[in-house]
C-alpha cells in the first residue's frame, strides 16, 4: 500500500501513514489523540484542523490541501452550517478539515488547534508545577438513530445501547481501558424520561455514561459540555469549585461558612451535639446539605447553565463532615477509640443523597484513611502525590486537629493530633480569625524590643486600628519574643527586660503588641505567659506527631515538608521553624500548598482513574496511633521547649539567642 | 498420609479421605454439599450430622464415634445451648456431631439429615416435572467480629468486610463461581445503620449478601432465614408467593383483583386511560404499588415474618403491567409500531419503586421480548423451558392478546396478537367470567341435539341455575355445534335442523345452551351466530400467529404444545383443537401447565442464575411481527374455517363430520 508523510503540528509528530487513512486515524496512530464525539459522523466538528500548504523543506514535503480527499457532501453541509466559524476565523473550507472526514492522498502538515486536542490537560501549581489529565468519569456521545417501525420495534433502551456501542468503539478506538459494553446499564430515574425525550428529540440525542457503565442522561440534540462540581467541607468553610468536565476549565468557585458551626464551633463539639440532641443528626446533616445547595444553585448562574447539567459531585472533607454529608452517624467518632463507619470512597445518586443537581447524578465522596485522617487527607494526598516520591515528604494539614502523612513510594504512614485552637488564634486572649483588623504579622526589634506588626486588609505595616491577633501573627509574636529573649527556650518571661511593653498583667505576665490607642477595641492587646503555652502546647503536639512518624520510618528529617491548608499559607515558614512548630528541614524545602483538599477533590473530578489511585493507595496508608506510642509523653515534653529540648535545628539554629543544652533534656530522653 | 473411608446416606456416596479432614470438607471432597452459614465456628449448626454405629459387612467397615475427633468445647458448648433439640429429636452428643468439627480418624458411615443437606432443591410441576435448585440472590453469613480499640480501629464497615471475606470463602469452600470478594459493596441505606447495629448486637451479627456483591442487611445475632416475594402482575389478578430463600419454601400465596381494572378492562384502554389523563400513569402506577404492598403486609402475616425481612421481589407481568409497574410511559405501547421502553431486565431498590420490604431489598423485572411479549412471557419460558429442548415446542399464553413462543434449544421464535375478548368469555352475548353461575362445559347429543351443561359451583352436570357462559363453554359449545352439524366449517348455522333449540332469534340464528327456567337470570341462554363469528376470528388470530411461526421454522406442526395461563387450564384440548384453536397435535402432548408465569417469576426468585439465563434466552429470541407478514391475510382466511380449510388436523378428523375439501382453500393458498 502506498505511504503519505503525515506532520502535526504544534507536536512535531510525524510519520508514514497508508494512503487513505483519515487524519484523525492517522494522527492517532502518530501519537496525537483528537476529539470526536459524533462517531466520525462530520456531525460534532469537534475534529476540526487546518492544511497548511506550501513546501516545507526542513520536512522534504509538499503540502497541499489536493493532497487530501475532496470534502464531501456531509462535511460541506457541516461548515455551511457555520459560516460565523469561518468568517471569525478566516477560514475558508479546505484549508479547513474535518480530520475524521479527510483522507491522505498525499504529504500533508497539518496544524490541530488547542480546542480539537484530545487528553485535555489542566495545569496546578503545588509544591511542583503538574498538569492534570483530564479523563473525567462523564463522558458524552452523540448518536442519531434509526426511529423504531413496525419491522424492527425494538425498545428504547436497546436501541439506543446498541447504536451508542457502535459511537463508542469509534469515539474511542485505539484508547486504551476500552469499556466493557456488554455492562451497559441505565440509570431508572433517567429511563423514565427515555421514550419522550427520544421522540421529542426526534432520534438525535446527546448521551451521558458514567464511568463507561452507566447511562445517566440524555439530551436532545448535540450538546458538547458536562458539568461537574468539587466541594471541600471544612469545618469552617465550605468551598465549591463548578468544573466543565470536558475540557477542565474552572467556571466558578463559591464558598460559604459551614453553617454547622451554630452548633458547634469544631468537630468535638457537633459530634457531641449528635449524641446529646435525638434530631442532632438531621440538624446537621440538613445543614450542610443546604449549603452545598445553595452553593450548587450559586455556581450554576455564575457558569450560566442549570443545576440539572451538573452531573457529578466529588466531596472531601475530615471524617466528622464526612459523616455529617452522608448522614451517618458520628457518635463512635467521638468515644475511644474513635471508630469510623467507612474508609472506602462511596457513590451514590445526587437523590438519594438529596443534592440539587441532575438526579442521576453520582456523588463521589472521597476514602477516610483513620478516625481523625479523613477525606480532606485523601484529597491532599491526590493533590501533592507523595506516593509518587523518591523523596520522603512530610505533608501537614494544620487546623484545630493536624493530620500529618509521612513518606514515599514505598510507604506512607498517617496520624492525626489534637493541637487545639491557639494556632488558629483562637483561645488565645486576644485571639482572633485572619478577618479585617486583626493583626496578621509581628516582629520585634531586637535593640529596642518594640514591635512592628500588620493588620489584614492594610497595606502597610503598622497603620490601622488593630482589633486582635490572627494565628500566624500569635505563631510570629512567640518566634520573635523567643529570638528577642523576652522568653526563654522554656517560654518563659524572663525578668529584667528593658521595655514598658514587658509587663505583669492580671494573669501574669504579658508583652504588649498594640497599645489601646493603636486599637479599635480602646485596650492594649498583649501576648500573655498564658498564649506562650498554648503555642507550646499545640507545637509540641504537632511536633511530637511529626517525630513520631519520623520515628516510625528511621529518618531524622524528612526531605520537604508540606504545608495545606489556609493555615500554612499565612504562616511565616522560617518563625514556625524557629518555635519548632515544623521539624528542621531547608527552608527552600517547605511549601505552603493552600487548600490541598479541595485541590485533590478537583483533580479526581476531572480525573476518574485519581479516584482508582487515592483507592488504593489510602487502603496502604499505615495508621499510627499516638496514645498507643509508648514514647509520645517523653517526646511531648523535649517537644514543649523552643524550638526543642533536644533536637539540634541547624537551619535556624542562627536565630536562637545564647543556645545551649537544657539539662531538663537528659531525663525525657532514652 | 492415612486414608479412612467415608460413607455418606442417604446418598450413598462414599471414598477415602485424609487422616484429619473435617467431615464437612470430606463430605464435599465425596459430592455432597453440606450446609453452613458461620465459618465452621461451631456456632450457626447447619451442619449438623448423625454418625451410623455398627458393623456394615457390605461396606466392610466398623463405623464408631470413636472414629472422629472428640467433641470440643465449642461443639459442646454449641450442643449445651440447644437440650430441646436433643431431647426432642432423642439424639445424644457424639452421635449428633457438627460436620465442621468432627474430623475423621477411622471409618465412619454418616447420615446427612435433610436440613443439613445443601443445594436444596424445589420440585415444581410443569409440561414435566423438574426440580428447581435453590440458589438465591441473598445468602445469609454469621460473623463474629472483634471488637475495635484503640490499636485497631479501622472504620465498621472494612471490618465487616474483611471478617465476611474470610467467612464466604469457608463457607463456599469448593464452590463454582464463587463471588468476586474485591468488589464486595454496601447499599447506602444499609451502611447508615451499620455502626449503631454492629453495637447493639455485640458485634455478633448476620449479614445478607446480594448476588455476592453488596451488603444490603446487617441483623443483630444469628439469623437463618431470608425471604422473598415472586410476583405475577395479570391485567386481571395480581398473585403474590413469599418464599424462604433458603429451603425454597412456599409460605403465602396471596392474590387480589388488579385494582387498575377501574381505569380500562384491558391494556389498551389502560394505555388510552395514561394517554387521556394528565396523572393517568401517576394513578395506575400507585394502583398497583398499593396492592403489591397490600399482598405484601398479608403474605407477611401469614409467614408470621415482618415485611422488612423480605429482601427481595421478582415481578413478571405483560409489557404494559411492566411499564405501570416501573412508572415508565406506556403510551408508545399504544401506537404503532408498540415499542417498549426497555427489554433487558431491570435491577432497582425496593426504595426507589416504594415498595414496603427492607429498604435495601432489590426488585427484579424479568425481561420483556418484544412489543406484547412480556415479562410474563419470560417467566413462562423460564418455567417450561423450551430452550433446554430438542423437540420443538409450542407455548402459548392465551388471554385478550395471545403470546406464542416455538422452537428449541437452537432457535426460538415468538410473536403475539390479539385475539379479542371472546375466549375469555367477554363480548360473547351471554358471556361472563368463570365465576359461580357461569356454564362451563357443554356437550350436545348428536341425535337429540339436547344439550348437557356444568355450571361453575356445582358438582353435578344440569343441576344449578346458569347465569351466562364462560370462555371455556363458549368453545365448548361452538366445537359441539360443529361435531353435531349445526354449524357448517365456515360457521355458518345449517338449515332444516330438527330442533327447537335452533331458531331465529332477534340478531339471527342461535342456539339454546339453558332454557329461561334453568337460569338465575329468567332468560334463555343461547350461542348465537355472532358469538360464533366471535370464536372464528379469535381462533383465526391464534392459529394465524401459529402457523405463521411454524412456517418460519420449516415445521408443519409441533411435537409438544404448551397451555399457560388459566384459560388454558380450561379449555377441553380436544375441543379446542376441533373448532382449529391450536394446531394439530397428539391429544396426549398438549398440556396445561397453569400460571407458568408466576412459577417463572418463582424460579427466578430462588435461583439467581436463572436470571442471567433467561435474560440471555430472551436475548436471542427472533421476533415476529405479524402484520408484517405478507401471507397474514391469506393465513387468515384460511384459519376462520373449523377446523381449517386447507389442513388436514388428522389427530381430530375422526370427529368432523362429512369432511370434503372446502373449493374456497384455493383461493388463499399458494
């Protein structure tokens, strides 16, 4: 048979192919997949490319449009549907093909725009820049079928299941993880309407299969485009992200406070509430599923399409919210020892569940991986993909609870730890949430010892009126009174400081931040002795969880360390260090990574093999439980010093004034 | 290793086994399966057996208790808790031993009581008898689970599923398609009430398995029994049989008028009925919802069971009592060219549909075959199962439609027509149901032309008071109005007839079945010309649709003909064979095999494989459609003779008078 040079352009691809190949065949065999959703029918114009024409003498070819078969009467009638196409474009036919449609009679080069690419990728930045396949587990095809007569009436569903075979084999030749046909089902509520949108569409529909199995939705006509929404449940904050599945484009993203919190500021104290109140449960499961309601109906007029064209929910969140979403009761989450009703990621219909979109829609809930390691984990996980490591990385998800995850390819172990409210500034005295007013950054003149600070919302240092101090602002307020040697490595006041700032409050000792006229709230705000040890106590909780795991796996220290969450973002990396809230590492090596989880939850939307992968590789996360550490009292008490009783900290070991030994060290160490 | 042998009564099998092989793996090794639902632990007693003491010279063996293992502390303990069956039964421990325990150390001769005996078997009567294995969709397993704490507290539900792995595959040890445990899942609304149901029952409880694939019911204890209901939906009667999935057991028969009767006799004024009303689908979709519930809370009662143990239904019924069942729109089934929502058989919760069983229970549709060739067709196939024949057979379902299915196990062939009301008995003059007062049998003396009747009710023949007649007699009548010659074969009334009993009456010729004063009604009770043109066209449609599908498979009649439905069980054969209703045949190889049917939905009900069977008979079946037939008409005309024009039917001949070939035959034959 004779062979015809085949170029892609932008790739570079290029090859022999058969006389008569069409493009799209020929540029698949070369490597490039391009889209198709119409069965090679020159219905969807999805496979759209361009002839370049001329010699192209680095390549040694001709390229002419001749050089391909001439454009047939279907492909004529597609572009003479879409003479807005050619005129924005200047295209006029011929130079532009329908690749399924044109066949190789000659050397060509052919230039396959961004829109016509298949394997859609997304790019994210993490701790490394990666770009996300998009292989979401909707996928969309187009059939126009034969209507029934009275030689061949048969039903509905077959005739349709048989035809969309047919579209898929040609949609997807060559793909690999080719579906199982003969497994093809639909869905009942989306049988119901079969018969009458088939008729009133008159036999030209759009179907949706889910995960190559299921039918869950078909639309008249030819329509392109599947929605999809991925939900991070904090305790706090709820954030939803609206996704075209198709091509990965993010369309909105809405958020809103956990409407739980009314009863319950953290998980503890709603898990409680469901033990103490008979319709608690319900409350809460009704709460936030309004929310997410809300949200769904939000980010659907922000994309400008219906709630009934989101066809899937991909949710993660801590295992209590992950209880709380799926009505399952959390009262073993809240008694020793602790035990979840399920690890395993879970499907179900958006109506059996009672979310507002399409009700043939699935909700993907995403694996829990130990009774405080939840979903929100399995999601950070997808997102910054340690099991795909050399390295060993340490990834920290800090909130009132800190789950940590330890490891590489070869192993991943997980714990989770208390460290209560003080690093989000909370139950600290002046304690405030990073809102406006609240000062989010502190540093301390060494000489003078007077402070520096920065309120939210301001863009310079030290103008406005402070009215608190957010978390990062208490974790550099401790670091930079530490470094000054206002407090000891034992965070201590020390006496004999020269500064009117330093001062014996009502309840001890106290360095004085903003004074009340600096305020909004006509009073100093001060960090207290008493603040000073609620840091230690949370640092010290969530260092001894990271030395345990280091432990665990024989290393010393890990080789990144990995911040998620809004926490690790405000945070001032080289301070948390300085108080040992972090175990000692490069400073280049620790990354803020924003919401991890919500990431996470994006990329299995847009990805159905990430879900497989977060599957399997949760159910080979080891579990450490702390309590069951006989070593964790002594590592909790070398763990309460700044930055450590015993560890030498060498990347900051600079900044700490007069170091030597403690003495108390020897007694906790073994 | 040493050998001992094994005899096993009453079956009879025997062999030698290893030193120290459980009686219960022995018994399997020999081919008998012995029963067990916890994992040999000793616990659940389903394999409990009887050891034989004694010398057996024709075995040549000494078999002694002595022979087995001694009994353990579990055993003993399992016996301990049960003196009522020992004393009852009058067995002592070591003679009744638990077949999992005892190991074998000698020769031993075991008795394997009946209950303990496993693939049970249900024997049915049908065209033959056959028995029915017992292998339903929902096996039941007991687990005994470790409870969490704080070094293993992995969530509920992967503790459950790892414990039932492990039990499964002890239980179903040896088996053929043995499940696939890495896809073992749980319903949604059963994993809700998992972890408060786990504690509660101390963490001993009974799980129940669907098609070995997902967990659908977690019981506190040990709990041996599952039940589920089989249903025939009839557009007249609804029949309703609640088994024991374990024994295969009947243990309700409930029925009950198809409440959507007040809405359309039939199914195509039902149709109308959906078509003309805006809720018409709505109202005969909660019609019959309401009456499966009703059967369902009576069978329940009767079975002293609560309906939330029953875990799942199967359903047959026509295609139109199929879609108002599954809420899916008939209307298309009501114009041509009558096409079905869907074939293939439908699998969805008892929740989604709204009927009262557990939740989590499954309800199963058998597949539909062609336009009016439904479910119920499905089942009748199921239970006379022509697919498993040589002989070519022909089954027929006769109602207002008739549904026909001919062949073997190489091919089989169905169609359907309508064939009116008359052979029910309805739009005859004086027809009626087959209820008290109605006639049913008739015989009229060849000299006398007196006639002979029974009424329905009565034991003996002319006694009683006659208000009408029913399907049966109708045919009766006319074939006796033939036999004698008071009617010609082309039904028309002869002249000169020596008779009071033929007259003219007000619409035409007729004759007097009862004379005013032997009715209830104070009429005469004739059959009149136009009853008798009623039966022509109703036996012409039915034969029509025969022999069209005998001529598509080259027969010229078939070696067995099949009666299902009630009207079957009916008619006189040789009467209906004389007037030409069903083609000639040997008298003795037509039968009656009643609601094949509801036995078909029962088959389906105890054994699951049956399911994926008949979806895959129901598959290959060819549809015929007979208006597309050319030679219909010819056919036709040819079948309104009695009993043909142009067919020999010589298994009847001897009855009809003055046989002489019709000179009309040839104007319709080829």
């Amino acid at each position: 048979m004779k062979k015809h040079t085949v170029i892609l352009q932008p790739s570079g691809r290029r090859g022999q192919v058969d006389e008569g190949t069409s493009l799209r065949a020929a540029a698949r065999e070369l490597g490039v997949e391009i889209e198709s959703i119409c069965a090679e029918n020159a219905t969807c114009g999805k496979c759209l490319i361009l002839v370049e024409e001329g010699r192209f003498e680095k390549y040694n070819i001709h390229s002419r449009r001749e050089n391909l078969s001439p454009v047939g009467a279907e492909e004529q009638a597609y572009f003479a549907r879409r003479p807005k196409l050619l005129k924005d474009k200047g295209w006029e036919v011929g130079q532009v093909r329908l690749s399924c449609q044109a066949r190789v009679l000659g050397d060509v080069l052919i230039n396959v725009p961004e829109e016509s690419r298949g394997n859609k990728q997304i790019i994210r930045k993490s701790a490394r820049e990666r770009a996300i396949e998009v292989k979401p587990a909707i996928r969309k095809y187009y059939v126009a079928l034969t209507p029934p007569n009275l030689e061949r009436p048969i039903a509905d569903w077959e005739r349709l299941a048989r035809e969309l075979e047919t579209t898929i084999a040609l949609v997807r030749r060559g793909e690999e993880n080719l579906p199982r046909w003969f497994d093809l089902t639909v869905d009942y509520q989306c049988l119901r309407t079969l018969s009458s949108t088939l008729r009133e569409a008159k036999w030209n529909v759009t179907v949706s299969v889910w995960r190559d199995r299921e039918v869950i939705a078909v639309q008249p006509g030819y329509v392109e485009d599947s929605y999809g929404a991925a939900v991070d449940i904090g305790s706090t904050t709820v954030a939803l992200y609206l996704c075209n599945l198709r091509t990965g484009e993010l369309l909105a993203a809405e958020s809103e406070m956990n409407p739980q919190i009314v009863y319950g500021e953290d998980v503890m104290s709603r898990i409680q509430y469901t033990i103490g109140h008979k319709d608690g449960l319900e409350k809460l499961h009704k709460a936030i599923l309004a929310t997410l309601n809300k949200l769904l109906k939000l980010a659907a007029k922000t994309a400008q399409i219906k709630p009934d064209e989101i066809l899937e929910v991909v949710l993660v969140g801590n295992t209590t919210m992950h209880h709380l979403l799926l009505n399952l009761h959390p009262k073993d989450l809240g008694l020793a020892p602790f035990v979840p009703a399920i690890h395993s990621s879970v499907d179900i219909k958006a109506r059996e569940l009672g979310l507002q979109i399409n009700p043939s829609g699935n909700v993907h809930v995403l694996p829990t991986i130990a009774s405080f390691v939840g979903a929100d984990t399995s999601g950070m996980l997808l997102a910054e993909e340690p099991h795909m490591q050399d390295e060993n990385w340490l990834l920290i998800d800090v909130g009132t609870n800190a789950e940590l995850v330890l490891g590489n390819r070869q192993r991943l172990v997980c714990t989770s730890t208390p460290t209560g409210p003080a690093l989000e500034g909370a139950h600290v005295e002046y304690g405030m949430r990073a809102a406006p007013g609240a000062i989010e950054r502190v540093q301390i003149d060494e000489k003078t010892l007077e402070p520096r600070y920065k309120i939210v919302g301001e863009e310079e240092w030290n103008t406005g009126k402070a009215k608190g101090i957010c978390g990062s602002a208490v974790i550099d307020a401790v670091a930079e009174l530490f470094r000054v040697g206002i407090i000891d490595s034992r965070g201590r006041f020390t006496s004999g400081q020269k500064s009117d700032r330093v001062r014996e409050g009502e309840n001890g000792w106290e360095y004085v931040i903003a004074r009340a006229e600096e305020t909004s709230i006509g009073r100093d705000i001060p960090i207290t002795q008493k603040d000073v040890r609620q840091i230690q106590l949370a640092k010290a909780a969530l260092f001894t969880a990271a030395r345990t795991l280091l432990n665990q796996t024989g290393l010393q220290s890990p080789d990144k360390i990995i911040l998620a969450g809004g926490f690790g973002s405000y945070i001032d990396k080289e301070k948390a260090m300085l108080i040992g809230l972090i175990p000692d590492c490069e400073l280049e090596r620790v990354y803020a990574v924003g919401n991890a989880a919500g990431d996470g939850a994006r990329i299995a939307l847009l990805n159905v093999e990430k879900r497989d992968e977060i599957d399997s590789v949760t159910r080979g996360v080891e579990r450490l439980e702390l309590p069951a550490d006989p070593e964790f009292q002594n590592q909790f008490m070398l763990a309460m010093n700044f930055p450590h009783m015993s560890e030498p900290f060498e990347h900051i070991a600079h900044l700490i004034p007069n170091r030597q030994a403690d003495p108390m060290a020897k007694k906790f160490m073994k």
